[in-house]
C-alpha cells in the first residue's frame, strides 16, 4: 500500500529567551506575553570564533525578486549595524576614547547607567519583541528603533539581553572595534521543563508587529509570521576582540551566575531567518518530516484559548483543520469515520490516496483497536507513512507526536507495516 505524506513542515516556536526574576517600574500597559528565562556572566574569555561583521550601509528597506508568490519582500540586513554619530552623541555616548578595552568598558557603563533590564513580560508585555522578530526577520526592528521607542519614565532604555548585546554592538562599531553578539546556544525549554516549548506566535502579537510589517510594505499574514517564528537562545552578549582573544561584555545585571562557565558561540544576525515558510505557499508539501520540528511544532499544544474540536473519542481541543494543525494550535483528532478523515486532510483525486488505499487503513484501524483497545489515529497514519520504507522507530515517534499516543514499535510492526 502506499500513502503519501502531505503534511507542510511548520516551524512555530516562539518561546523567547532572558527573562530572570527582574523588578523596577512598569512602562506600557500591552498585553502580557510569554518569553524565557536568561542568565549571564561579568566579562570573560570566550571561544575564539570568526566574528560577525555588519556592513557599511546604512539600514534600508526595498523591494527584492518574487518568492512563492509575494512580490513585495523586505530585504533583510543586521539590525544592530553601527549607530550614526548624530545617534551617538543624543545617546551621550560619542565622546568615549582609549584602547578598545577601555572603550568597551565605557559601554557597559553607559549601559549600566541608561539601561534597565527586564525579564519579566507581566512587566513589560513587548520585552522580547525586538529579539524575537529580528530573529526570523532580521532588520524589522533596528537598534535605532529600539532606544528611541523603548523609554521609560526615567528616560532609561528598556530591555533583556539580546537588547543591552545589540546596543552594545551598535555602539562598538562605532567606534570601530571588532564585535560580534554571541549566544548560550541552548534553549529555555531544554533546560527547564517549566518553559514550554514554542506555542506559535500569538494573534496579540501578531497584532503588535503588523504596523512594522504595514510601513515596509509588507503583505505577509498570521500564519506566514507564525510559522517562521523561533524559540531563541537562552542567552546573548557581546564580545570584543582584545588582542587576540574574545572577551565578553555583558551589560545585562539581574542574571544568574549559573551561567557564566557556559560555552557560547556566535549567533549569526540571519540564522533565523528561513524565505520559504516566510513567503513560500502556506499549504501541504510532499516533503520530508523533520521530528525535530514536529516536536516542537506540537509539544505545548493546545495552544493557550484555542478550543478546537471534541473529536469522536471526546478529546478536546483537537486541531479542528489542517491549517491549525501546521499552525501548531492542537494535536491530530480521531475519526471514526473514512469520510471525516478525507474531509480533515482536505484530499482531492491524485493526491496519492486511492480508495483501495484508504479502506486498508480502515482495516488497519479496525484491527489496532480491536487487538489492543488503543484508538488508531488514521489521520497521522496518512501524514507519516511514506510509501513503504518507513521505519519503525520513525513511525512510532512521528505518530506519538502527531496524537499525544503512545503506540510501540511492536505494535506497529504487528498491525500497521
């Protein structure tokens, strides 16, 4: 028998990183959203990597060639190139001089001074947002951007540390010293169980981003921006090359010394930035399943408000269509009947299913339950099974994924190859 997957690989994580226990004043009243915890350490060495290098323009928006059907696209470029001299000395920052050390350390102060760090989005709803979007859409939110817009009462610059690294690098380049941000390249939701994995980009947030999205000229909907969303790293600095060595400038206070042994790398400005779920066709691909994401895509599903479906064995909450499943809003559903399933993967004549095809699957169903009292969730049998050369530990765990279920190998083996 051969079935052949349609399900579109959507990558929709957006838990975001450096968000430690911070108090101080409140500045707006946005709805609160979710981001992660980060930590960091006084300046240190760190490993000897190639640094980033931002161009010599200045920050600029166009138009650039058709992809997957958008005409008018945002030309990506590194949001924290180097500040103006104009900015600089608004800042109160242009007149630093010595060596490239003494001159780093002049930046922290500054920080020190005219920056508050918060890690707490109850505080602060838009906290990550600058970290967050720049990530999947570098240049979306420029440094020059951040210290205008971020104020508080006092007049300090708001942020978390992907914030207090940019500012930095911005300001470094400035003055012409070789900078790179550098990341704790392992994710919040790795290192504690109380983070959630990615949950998708929510509608507020959306909401908030899309006067961004409007002044570029961008035409690009919800579920394009949620699916190229990304859970960040647990943490960001920056680094200055001193001599021969990199050595860590870290602005950011209020984060815990646990991390300051940690190994860290650099976080290249576009590594999150993927064209073809940002403008590709948002519908089902034949290609090939990446756990990894899937995972991901559905590890803290439902999403928080979405209801779904009740699904024929009284699960809630279920994916109630194939776009909310690529979108990550709820698990695959169970149907008791053939029609419910072609409905929910929206099939149509030459997508690879016959109908010798899908009485066998009935059958297997029919089979599985009976043998051993567990529902069969036809719907992920059609999203993994390809062709016939799918393995059974793939399967397995593709299908557990898909349903929240907990089919063996064995059982595989016995009732579905």
């Amino acid at each position: 028998m051969k079935r052949t997957l349609v399900l579109l690989i959507a990558c929709l994580f957006v838990i975001s990183a450096c968000s430690p226990n911070s108090t101080g004043p409140e500045v707006n009243l946005d709805p609160p959203q979710e981001v992660s915890a980060e930590s960091e350490e006084e300046p240190a060495p760190a490993p000897t990597e190639e640094p980033t290098q931002a161009p010599e323009t200045e920050e600029e928006a166009e138009e650039v060639e058709d992809v997957g059907g958008i005409v008018e696209q945002f030309e990506i470029f590194i949001p924290y190139q180097a500040f103006s001299e104009e900015e600089m000395i608004d800042l109160g920052a242009a007149g630093f001089s010595g060596t490239d050390q003494e001159i780093a350390q002049m930046i922290i102060n500054w920080q020190n001074i005219n920056m508050h760090y918060i890690g707490d989005p109850n505080q602060q709803a838009d906290i990550s947002h600058p970290m967050r979007w720049n990530y999947f859409l570098p240049g979306i939110y420029t440094v020059s951007d951040m210290v205008k817009d971020r104020r508080m009462a006092d007049g300090k610059i708001y942020g978390l540390c992907w914030d207090y690294a940019s500012i930095f690098t911005a300001m470094a380049s400035y003055y012409d010293l070789d900078v790179r941000v550098a990341a704790y390249k392992t994710l919040m939701s790795d290192l504690n169980p109380q983070f959630q994995k990615g949950a998708g980009m929510s509608e507020d947030e959306y909401e908030a981003i899309l006067p961004r999205l409007n002044e570029q000229a961008l035409n690009i909907d919800y579920d394009h921006i949620s699916q190229s969303s990304r859970e960040t790293w647990s943490h960001y600095r920056a680094e200055v090359k001193i001599g021969e060595q990199w050595v860590a400038f870290d602005g950011a206070p209020g984060v815990s010394d646990e991390y300051a042994a940690q190994t860290y790398s650099v976080a290249s400005w576009d590594e999150g930035y993927d064209a073809d779920l940002l403008y590709g066709e948002n519908t089902f691909h034949s290609k090939e399943l990446d756990i990894a994401v899937i995972y991901e895509l559905l590890a803290s599903a439902p999403m928080d408000g979405y209801e779904g479906i009740t699904d024929d064995a009284g699960n809630p909450n279920r994916a109630a269509n194939m776009q909310d499943l690529v979108a990550g809003k709820g698990v695959v559903p169970y149907f008791e009947g053939k029609e419910d399933i072609v409905a929910f993967l929206a099939l149509t004549d030459g997508e690879g299913f016959t109908d010798e095809d899908l009485e066998d699957m009935m059958e297997i169903k029919a089979d599985y339950e009976d043998e051993t009292g567990k529902l069969f969730f036809a719907v992920a049998d059609c999203l993994v099974y390809v062709e016939d050369d799918v393995e059974a530990a793939d399967y397995v765990l593709y299908y557990n994924v898909l349903t929240g279920a907990d089919m063996t190998v064995e059982e595989f083996n016995e009732f579905v190859k």
